[in-house]
C-alpha cells in the first residue's frame, strides 16, 4: 500500500466498465458454465468441437447441414503453405511449442495478407475457417518438431479430432489407427477449454481484434496471454508440481504445508480462479472421466492418486477453504493428455485448440460490432502528483 492509500489490487488489470458478450455465461459463486446458454455438462455430454465452435461462433446450433458444409470447408483448408514450414526449422529444436504455435501463426497471416480486410465478410469467413482449420496442423508440427519426427500431411478423410491424433501420433512408415477411446476424450476436453467468457487470453484477443487487427494476428496474442502459467500454462505446471512431490518424497502433507506457509512463493498449481469462487465445473467433469480414460487406455498413472490425495487434503483445510480455493480446469487434464501420449509441454497448446472457437467468437465480438470500441481498459492513476523539474519554477 502506497501512502495514496490504494492497495495492490488496484493494480491489477481492472477493468471497470464491464465488457458486453453473449458468448459464455459464468456464475462463479454457483459453479455456473454456459455457452450460449446451453450448460456445459450437456454440451461436454453430448455435442462435437465444431458443433460447439459453430455454437460459439454463430450463436445457434448449427443445422445438419451447416454442420456438414462447415466440416467440409475446414477439411479443405488444412493444408499449410509449404514455404511457412520452414519457420519451424529456423527455432531451435528445444523452443517450447507455445513458442513455435504463436510464431507460426502470427506468421500464417502474412500468407492472406491481402484477404485480412476485417471489413470483408466473406474474408472473415474464409479466415475463420483457415484458423480452425490449420491450427491443429501447426501444432501437430510444433510436436513433431520438438520430438525430431518428420510432419505428416493432414488427412482429409477424417474428422477434426482424429486428424489432429493423426498427424501427433502418426509416423510416415506405418498405418496409423485412431483410438476410439482416445478421440471421445480429448473431443470432450477440447469441448470443454472452447471458451471461458473474458480471460486473460480472450480479453486479449479481444482488445488486439478491437483495433481492427485480423485474427491470425488476434489469436497469436491470445496464444502468448494462454501461454503463462498462470493461465493456460498451469496445466503443465501441475504436472511437474505432482512430479515434483513424488520426486522428493517430501509428501502430500508436507508440501501443502510450504504453500500455506508461502514458502519460495510456491502455489497450489490448478487451484484456485479469478471468477470461480466454487469448485470449476469443467474440473469436475474432467475428474470424472479422469479415472475412466485411463482404464480404457491401459494407463495406470501415481499421480493420479497424487493428484487425489492433494485436492483431498487442500477441499479440507481451513487454509484453501478460507480463500475459497478449488481445484479449477487445470488441475486434472494434465493426466489424461500425459496418459494419451502427449509431451508435458504440449498441454498447452492442447488448451490453445480448445480455446480458438471462443477466441474467434470474441474477436467477432470486439471487431465485427458495429458499437464495438477500441479496447483501452480505464486507469487508476495513484502517481505523483504534479512537481517541476529541478531548477524549473
Ligand atoms: C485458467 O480466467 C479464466 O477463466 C482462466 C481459465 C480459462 O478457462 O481461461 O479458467 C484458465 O487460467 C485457470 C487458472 C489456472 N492457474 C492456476 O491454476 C495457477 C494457480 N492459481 C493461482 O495462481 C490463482 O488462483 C489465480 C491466478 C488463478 C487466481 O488468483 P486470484 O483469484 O487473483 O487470487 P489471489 O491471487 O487474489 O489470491 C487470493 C489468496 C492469496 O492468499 P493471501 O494473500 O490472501 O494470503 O489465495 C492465495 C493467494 O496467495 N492463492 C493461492 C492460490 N491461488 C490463490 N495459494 C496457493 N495456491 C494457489 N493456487
């Protein structure tokens, strides 16, 4: 606290007056979730991830047939410019895929730099499509780079979800078999991650959209805010903290004891949210399949015990209960990706194809609105009052 009397929280990125969407509904005291109205266990239940992004996107259920067109289009537009694949073998082999998934992007918009008139209809549309469409390809790459395998062309034979396993876990020299189990669940968690009303990566993606940027360069900004650990990048922060407490042998007790105690600023990693004040909706969805994907896929993994065990002891101590503390999305998908084959470090980008539908709906929001403004958040100004510059009366 200054001696102007504000406290830190000032100093956050407050923005007072509240800006207008009809994308997703929160109630973060209730554990409320909804996209266009729709609840979010009905939707993880029963629906698809384009279904869902057309949802979020348009802002009604798509018709069989729109859904079918729409599908089409995407699968004719996975393919990647050739020459942008070399951006990939110009990072070093050891960038992390945020890196490399940011950069490709911001890069694909120099490929439709003529076709990026946000003012253009049929532009926006053709872009929507190319998003979703080559997003999946870019970070399949951004895998395959950073396991030294060669990349696979996309297969336009199969659906979104299947493609994208294809292209992660596919080699050139052998068929490759989607898992059935394996494409339901991550279908389910992409579902799951496709929007979260005005987080600090679709706020982002809102504000660089409301300056009349197009949405390659919007999404790559919204991939950079996902890609902080306190955010989008917790997913993977919980999973080297779990493999950390396992590690050290230090204990489930004895670690949670050094966060209450703040000890080196650690945290409870997928604990804890902005908004919700009850226990993340979307996280208790995942634990619930958590257990049963597993078993499907043959995988038995400590560390979802370990992560059992924490949230048990944290949901029970006065410290978390307190502050309201709970464990939000993040805290179990880490599992069930690590079970599925993916690297720690492409959580994220797994969290950032989720999450394109929402960033896509909001960047229409903030650019497409005929009322839409500029983003410029209002300041709290608590610095010094007004002085002269030394020898300047
Ligand atoms: C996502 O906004 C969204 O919708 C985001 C998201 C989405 O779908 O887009 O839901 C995705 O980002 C989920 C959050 C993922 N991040 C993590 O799991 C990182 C760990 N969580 C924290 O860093 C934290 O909880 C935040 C940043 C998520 C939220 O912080 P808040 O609400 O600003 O809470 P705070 O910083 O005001 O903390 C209040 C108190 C403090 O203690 P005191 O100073 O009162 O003693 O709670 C403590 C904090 O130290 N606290 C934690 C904690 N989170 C808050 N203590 C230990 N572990 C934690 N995780």
């Amino acid at each position: 606290t200054r001696q102007t009397g504000y406290t830190a929280l000032d100093y956050g990125f407050v923005n007072t007056a509240a800006t207008r969407s009809a994308v997703t509904y929160i109630d973060g005291d209730q554990g409320v979730l909804r996209y266009r109205g729709y609840p979010i266990d009905q939707i993880a239940t029963n629906s698809t991830y384009l279904e869902v992004a057309w949802l979020l996107i348009y802002g009604e259920l798509p018709t069989a047939d729109q859904l079918g067109e729409f599908d089409e289009r995407i699968r004719r537009h996975t393919l990647v410019h050739e020459d942008l694949k070399r951006i990939f073998s110009a990072l070093p082999h050891t960038a992390h895929p945020m890196s490399v998934l940011s950069s490709a992007v911001s890069a694909l918009s120099t490929y439709y730099e003529s076709e990026t008139d946000p003012n253009n209809p049929e532009f926006v549309e053709l872009n929507t499509i190319r998003m979703l469409a080559k997003l999946p390809v870019i970070a399949a790459y951004a895998h395959k780079k950073s396991i030294g395998q060669a990349f696979l062309y996309p297969d336009n034979n199969l659906g979104f979800v299947d493609n994208f396993l294809k292209l992660n876990f596919g080699v050139m020299s052998e068929p490759y078999e989607v898992d059935p189990v394996m494409s339901r669940a991550l279908e389910r968690l992409l579902i799951l991650h496709e929007d979260h009303e005005q987080n600090a990566s679709t706020s982002t993606v809102r504000l660089v959209g409301s300056t009349g940027a197009n949405q390659f360069s919007s999404i790559s900004a919204g991939i950079n805010a996902l890609y902080g650990p306190l955010h989008g990048g917790a997913n993977e922060a919980v999973l080297e903290m779990l493999g950390r407490i396992r590690d050290s042998g230090e204990g489930v007790q004895r670690f949670v004891e050094r966060v209450k105690n703040k000890e080196d600023g650690v945290k409870l990693m997928g604990f804890g949210h902005r908004v919700y004040k009850n226990y993340d909706p979307r996280a208790k969805l995942v634990k619930e399949s958590a257990d049963e994907v597993l078993q499907a896929l043959g995988v038995s993994d400590p560390l979802l015990d370990l992560a059992k065990e924490l949230e048990e002891i944290a949901l029970n101590d006065d410290y978390f209960r307190e502050r309201r503390l709970y464990p939000n999305v993040d805290f179990y998908t880490g599992v069930i990706y690590k079970a599925m084959g993916f690297p720690t470090r492409m959580f994220t980008v797994l969290f950032a194809i989720g999450r394109l539908p929402g960033w896509l709906a909001h960047w229409r929001e903030a650019s497409q609105d005929p009322q839409a403004k500029i983003g410029r958040p209002q300041q709290l100004y608590v610095g010094a009052g007004e002085r002269n510059y030394p020898g300047v009366s």
